[in-house]
C-alpha cells in the first residue's frame, strides 16, 4: 500500500485550503481516517486527534474535505479532498 498517497492527498488538500481562509476541521470517513493515521508521520499527530494543528473529526460522508474559516466573507468554505483511487 503507497502511504504516500493518502499524506500527499490531505497535505495538498490543506495547502489548496489555505487559499480560500483558516482551515480548521478535517473531516474524514472511519476508513480515511485509519489511513491517514497509518500513513502520516507520528509528529504530525497530536493529542486528541489534531493533524498538523487542524482538529480531525470522523463522519458518515464517504468523501474527505478541509473546513476552512473565511475572514473575510465571516463564512464557511469547504475543501474538498481528493482521495486516492481505490482508498476510502
């Protein structure tokens, strides 16, 4: 399995995100979220499931996204990720 490949995809996604504001959530599946926590360097996990200082929380939606705060527009712009094939 190439891990590099699911940090590459929600690294890029966080990156892509910080154009549109503050990203804040990550928002994955159970599966995507067991991926990433496999693929992704220990330092980038802290206590109570913060990856890369965006806090992470698990849903029923099949398809990752960043949640990112918009200053400007006092608003919430999303971000989505764009999976790897074959995973999640």
């Amino acid at each position: 399995m190439n891990t590099d490949a699911v940090t590459q995809a929600v690294n890029f996604a966080i990156l892509v995100a910080h154009r549109l504001g503050e990203p804040r959530v990550l928002e994955l599946s159970h599966p995507q979220y067991r991926q990433l926590r496999r693929a992704a360097d220990p330092a980038d996990w802290s206590l109570r499931s913060t990856y890369r200082g965006l806090r992470v929380v698990e849903t029923d939606e099949p398809d990752g996204r960043v949640l990112v705060w918009d200053r400007m527009r006092e608003t919430e712009m999303v971000q989505r990720i764009d999976w790897p094939a074959g995973r999640g």
